[in-house]
C-alpha cells in the first residue's frame, strides 16, 4: 500500500458523495487531492502543533492557488465560536468566492472547527478534511458532523456539513503519541461492537499487530471502521435514528469525563470504560451475555484501553451528570446498550436504579 494505490472508501450521499483515501504518502499527492479543490482559493486551517509538522507539505500541493493559513492553538478549549470567527476573517482576507476551499489539517478539534467555518462562509463552501489523529481518521473526519464548543457544553453549536474528500494520510500517525493512538483505537473497536461482530474477531485477531502499529492492520481497521461508519452515515445522515447507535458508551463516558474535570481521561478512553458500564449494564438487564462483556474487556485490554473506573469517582454524581445527556428525553435516561456483540441498540426509559448498580459496582462505592 502506498500514495497510488491507497484504499478508497466512498461515501454514498447523491451528488455530495465523496471518497475516503486511506493509506501513506497521500499528503504530498497533490494529484489526488487536487481534483477535490474546485476553485482557486484555499484557507489551511490547523493547529499550533500539527501545522510545523505537515502544513509545507500541503502547501506544496497548492501550485497555483491562491492559499493563507489559519492556527488555533492546541486542544479541545480552542473549539470556540470565536476561532471560528478568526477563520472566517481569513477567508475574507484571502478575497475567498462561493468556489473556495477550506483545508482541515489535524485532529477532530481541527477538522470539527474547520468543517463549520466552512458551513458558514457564504452560506457553505467546500472543506476537505486531512485528518492526522487516527480518531479523526476513523470517526471525526466523516460524516459531516462540524461544530464548536460553548461554555454552556461541549458540541452545542454546528452544521451537518459533509467534505468534498477525506485525506487520510497515515504518515501523520508517526507523530502521534501513544496515548492519543490508542484513543483513536477505541473508536474503532466501537464500530465493530456496535454493529460488525465479523470486524471485531478480525480485530481480536489482530490486537497485537494494531497495538505496534503495522501498516497493512491499521489500514485495514481504519478502512473497515470507516466503511461501517460510511455506510450509518449514507442511510442516516442527520441522526434521525440509526446513527444515534454511534453513541455507544457516551453518555456513560461523557460523565466520566465531565467527572474527572477532562483530566483524568481522554475522550476515547472515556468511550472505552463507558462501552464496558454499557456491557455490564446490558447483561445485568438481561439483554446480552456476560461472555460478550467478557470479549470486549479482553479487546480492549490487548489494545492497551484502560477498562475500569479510575478511583475516586463518586457513583451517585455519575448518575446525576448521565442525567444531563442529550439523548435523554422526557426526564428519562434513553442509552445506547446491546444485545451482545454487533447488536447495538437505543433502549428508552432505562431504570435508573440498575444504572446506579452497575455504576457502584465499578466504582466500588
Ligand atoms: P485533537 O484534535 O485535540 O488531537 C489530539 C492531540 O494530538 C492534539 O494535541 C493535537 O495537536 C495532536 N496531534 C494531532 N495530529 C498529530 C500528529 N499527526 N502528530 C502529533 N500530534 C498530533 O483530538 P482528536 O482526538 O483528534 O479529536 C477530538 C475532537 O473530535 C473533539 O473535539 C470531539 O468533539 C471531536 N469529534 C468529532 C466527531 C464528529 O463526528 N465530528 C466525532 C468524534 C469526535
Ligand atoms: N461520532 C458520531 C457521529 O458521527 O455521528
């Protein structure tokens, strides 16, 4: 696998389908990419920590075009309305008409806010996504979702906004510290638990090979999880249902999360632990079996994921912060469980009593 023969995934929305490339030496494969560039303005938006990493590379690619850059600075609490304001600013500097492209070089943080100042310029323009985390490479950089933080809550603000193209260059994954890596595992065993139990044998099979990074592994279970993600996206695009699915283990992970201050665990690893309270929670409700919650401990293990509470969280205030969820309705808790592997599903009205047994029971409390 290399720059010309990398794995294309499409994704199939009508006339605003487009590919996925996935594989090494893509950045700098301008004769790829170009055809996705329409006009001949183009804004680079990345952050302060990738930009001296890949953005010459990009640039050499932009023969021709009239381009300028755009940098956040590092991490999640650079998601903001006013960055994407500084963004747009850009655009207007550059003199950028309804045909201009803007160019996401980074992570989620990067590709999320670069997506959605792409939704507002002139009431949409183009974006391709150049995703360099591999959580951005297998869930963030498809499927359009695009938006910022407020203070009031993470994602509050955004667009359904789908890029021309996905350049998923796994050179860029070199870079990446181990944690950050391991984060983006997460999502891909996420994937196959929710709905492709042959991805996740073929993903307990190849835990070694993922967890050192081998190219043809990591390509195949991006390629793998991008495709079963491609495929909720082409017949759900706007979360009416089925893409709530991709929620597994959130609002269990998005309480540890809020819990632990974003200090103690990365978002994937707060996925991760959350998939295993989801589990615990499913066979304790008599949904699925206590072998399944058994395979996903081992998988995530083997990857290096952590898969237990981090002590010191308090059970009750878990509950109190998984009351909040988005996905909630009428008062009630509305979670993603299973019926075992590859069985995912939007279970309504959950009792919270057992929520609260099962949280107590992993946080010893
Ligand atoms: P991130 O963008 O913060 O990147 C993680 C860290 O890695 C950052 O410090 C970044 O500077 C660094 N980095 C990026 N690429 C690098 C490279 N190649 N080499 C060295 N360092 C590199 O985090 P993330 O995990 O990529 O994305 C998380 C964000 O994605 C969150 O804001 C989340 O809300 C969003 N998200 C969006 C969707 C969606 O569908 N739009 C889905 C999942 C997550
Ligand atoms: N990351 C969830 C989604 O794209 O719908």
């Amino acid at each position: 696998m290399n720059a010309s023969h990398p794995q294309t995934i499409d994704v199939a929305l009508g006339t605003r389908s487009y590919p996925v490339w996935i594989g090494r030496g893509l950045l700098g494969d301008a004769a790829r990419w170009r055809a996705a560039l329409r006009g001949r303005h183009a804004l680079i938006v990345s952050n302060t920590t990738v930009a001296p990493l890949y953005l010459d590379k990009v640039a050499q690619g932009l023969d021709g075009v009239r381009w300028s850059s755009f940098l956040i600075d590092d991490g999640e609490a650079h998601k903001t309305f006013a960055n994407v304001g500084r963004a747009l600013e850009a655009l207007a500097a550059l003199g950028a008409t309804r045909d201009a492209c803007v160019i996401a070089l980074g992570g989620g943080v990067v590709g999320d806010l670069a997506g959605f100042s792409a939704a507002c310029w002139m009431r949409g323009i183009d974006f391709i996504q150049m995703p360099t985390t591999l959580l951005a490479m297998v869930d963030s950089s498809v499927g359009g979702k695009t938006g910022v933080n407020l203070p009031a809550g993470k994602n509050l603000v955004g667009a359904f906004h789908q890029p021309r193209a996905v350049v998923a260059d796994i050179d860029t994954l070199d870079t990446l510290p181990a944690r950050e890596y391991r984060t983006g595992l997460a999502e891909v065993v996420k994937g196959a638990a929710i709905g492709d139990p042959a991805f996740f044998a073929w993903l307990e099979a190849h835990a070694g090979a993922l967890a050192a990074r081998e190219d043809a592994a990591l390509v195949e279970a991006i390629a793998r999880k991008v495709r079963y993600k491609a495929g909720v996206v082409a017949r759900d695009e706007t979360e009416q249902g089925e893409r709530a699915l991709l929620n597994l283990g959130h609002t269990f992970g998005h309480a540890l999360e809020t819990a632990g201050h974003y200090t103690t665990l990365l978002h994937g690893e707060g996925v991760a632990v959350g998939m295993v309270l989801a589990a615990q929670l499913s066979e304790r409700l008599g949904m699925s079996a206590a072998a399944d919650t058994q395979r996903l401990l081992r998988l995530l293990d083997a990857l290096g994921l952590p898969t237990a509470v981090p002590a010191g969280y308090d059970p009750q205030q878990l509950l109190e912060l998984m009351r909040l969820d988005k996905k909630n309705t009428a008062g009630t808790l509305r979670l993603i469980l299973w019926r075992g592997i590859g069985q995912a599903e939007i279970v309504g009205g959950v009792d919270e009593a057992q929520v609260l047994a099962v949280l107590r029971a992993a946080t010893g409390g």
